[in-house]
C-alpha cells in the first residue's frame, strides 16, 4: 500500500502555526477548559488518576452520544480520536480492493486519499454551485453499478457549507436502499448551522446508514480529539475491533470533558457561543465581499466555520495561497487542495479582531496584484 499524500491537511500542518493570520481553519476559535467548565468540574478533572481510559469510550459519554440520535443507544456509538479516525475505521473495515466507492465533490478529501491508497474505485459525484451547492442527484444515480458498495457524502458541506435539502436528502437515501450499499455520511458540522436550526441525521433513514461526528468543528473543542461513529451494532463492533490496530482508546480527560460539553444546557451554550462569533464574521466577509464584487463570487455557508469563494483572477490557487502567505503573513486553503482551482477556502470561525486584520492583508494583495 502506497498512501497519497493529504493535500490539504500536509499543507495545513507545514504553515499554519508559523504564519501571523491563519484563516485555514474550518471550526471555530477554541475554547480553553477555564472558560468552558466551572472549579468543581476543573477539581475534578485535576484529581483524576489518568490510566486508560474504556477502549469503545466510557458508558455515559456513549449514552450521551447516543441521546443526539433518534432511535439510537449507546451500543450504536463508538468513541475515536477524531472524526479522521472515524472516517479511517470505516473505510479500512468495510471496503475491500476494487470495490467502488461513489464520493461527494468538494469534500474533506481524506476518504478520497486514503480509499484510493487502499485500492479502492473512486467514482465522484458533484455538489453544483449554479445549484446553490446541491447535488446533482441524475449524476449520483449514473454512478453507482453493482461493484458500488459505499456512498460517502458531507452534510453539512466542507468545504462549501452547504446544507443538504430534504429533497436531496431523501433521494440520497432513495438510491442507496435501492443498490442495498452502505451510506457514510460526515456530520461533524452538524449543530454549527447560522440559523440555529439543526440540520437532521441521516441516521436512523436507512438501516445502513453510519454517520460520524466529533467535537473539533460545532464545538469549538479540536483539542480534545473526540469523535464518534454511530451506526447499525454489528458494524460498531466490527469498527471497536478494528480500532485496537489503531490507537485502542481515547484519553481520559477529554472524554470526561466530552461527556460534560454534551449535556443538554452546556451544549447548548456551547453551540450559540459558536454560532454568534460565525453569524458575525459571515456578515463582515458578505460586505468584504461586495467592495470586491468583480473579483469573488460566493454562496454565503449555511453551516460550518468556512466560506468557499470563487475568484476572478489570472493566478492559480496555489499560487495565490503562497503569495498570501509567504508576502502577507495570511494562510488560506487553496481550491487545489478540493480538486477545485479559481476558488479558495476562508476560515470564518476566528476571533473577529483577528479575521479582521486577515482580510485587511488580502486586500494589500489584490491591490498590489491589479
């Protein structure tokens, strides 16, 4: 097995901790653990003797967990460290050599690397932005054959933020009962939509439906390494199985520090806490915008902390990442890294000072550019 190289995510690891202005994050500004729990919880915590922690994650958080999942019970979850090794249990345990995969474009492209690098048939179909970012449903249906064993989509979109309609939804769901293959479906954006309204789970539409989620992106928590699987039972068993090969367990304290975060009245103040530094920051990249209408096109997210913009300019994607970075002291995801030039990712989930004095950097560079 020869792996491909992670485009976006070797990019990110090489530049973003050495630049002034990173706007490559797709979550949100994190939250310390003095900001988020109170001193008994932080006692606690301080006291805890830090031996392993339950290798599937411990009952409560599981039960919890499952509390987001209509008909869902804690047998139904797994605990992983991160939604990356969701997505890689997932893939390694139920696809085998030659076997098609049929993957959502733009995508978080580690399913698309890793899928190959496994042997795997990739067959794409598209989100269409002339559709506001939904997919091409006769496209989705032309592609699968009697080989397609998995179709993997994100809702809510990255890099797009886009939201799934119903009508998407159901005819998703539609095509995969009626080829008797498996759905995989990315959730972790879910619960960072701008409305306030909670995009729907796709579990629970299907009996093989699996769908994973995390507390990296909605929640603001990246540091934790807290993600799940949630799923019909033989297959968490299957992926529990298959995970003491990888990492065996999460760590103790972020999964008490899940455990906590996901209770009804925190999560919630977590989440609008999220929405509103998102809310504001989307405004002030809509103006940005419209003082630079004949350079970018854009669909405002409706979820997630990312916008993805369409530019009209004569530079490669690359190209126009590194003169950011290496001239202005700004990092951006070039469009390359989704398989997608003339477009760049911005991360819109930092503190708005900080987003701010980005935005003002990428201006110089336009000017200068022109």
């Amino acid at each position: 097995m020869k792996l491909e190289e992670f485009m976006l995510e070797r990019t990110q690891s090489l530049w973003e901790n050495t630049v002034k202005y990173n706007l490559t994050e797709s979550g949100v500004h994190p939250y310390s653990l003095k900001e988020l729990l109170n001193e008994d919880e932080l006692e606690k915590i301080l006291t805890m003797r830090l031996g392993y922690g339950q290798t599937n994650g411990p009952i409560e958080l599981r039960k919890t967990i499952s509390s987001l999942y209509p008909g869902a019970d804690l047998d139904n979850v797994l605990v992983t460290n991160g939604s990356a090794e969701a997505n890689f249990l997932t893939i390694w345990s139920l696809l085998e050599p030659n076997d098609e995969l049929i993957f959502m474009l733009p995508n978080y492209m580690q399913i698309f690397g890793l899928a190959r690098s496994f042997g795997i048939n990739i067959k794409p179909f598209h989100l269409k932005e002339e559709l506001n970012w939904q997919p091409d449903i006769d496209e989705l249906k032309s592609q699968i054959t009697l080989k397609t064993k998995m179709i993997a989509i994100c809702n809510p979109n990255n890099p797009t933020g886009a939201v799934l309609s119903k009508e998407a939804m159901k005819a998703i769901v539609h095509l995969a009962r009626k080829a008797n293959v498996w759905l995989y479906v990315d959730e972790i954006y879910r619960g960072a939509e701008l409305s306030g309204k909670e995009t729907p789970t796709f579990l629970g539409q299907y009996e093989k439906v699996i769908v994973n989620g995390g507390l990296a992106k909605a929640y603001a928590l990246q540091g934790l390494r807290i993600g799940w699987l949630v799923g019909p039972k033989k297959f968490i068993e299957k992926a529990w199985s298959y995970s003491d090969y990888t990492t065996i367990a999460t760590n103790l304290i972020s999964q008490r520090v899940a455990t906590l975060v996901l209770q009804p009245e925190l999560r919630k103040k977590v989440l609008s806490r999220n929405r509103k530094l998102l809310s504001g920051n989307l405004g002030t990249l809509v103006e940005w915008v419209k003082k630079h209408k004949e350079l970018f096109h854009f669909i405002p997210p409706h979820a997630g902390g990312m916008a993805f913009l369409r530019y009209n300019i004569k530079i490669n994607s690359t190209e126009l990442s590194t003169r950011l970075r290496e001239e202005k002291d700004v990092f951006v995801v070039a469009g390359d890294c989704f398989g997608m030039d003339n477009y760049i990712r911005l991360g819109i989930g930092s503190e708005k000072k900080y987003f701010l004095a980005g935005l003002d950097l990428i201006d110089e560079l336009l000017r200068e550019i022109s």
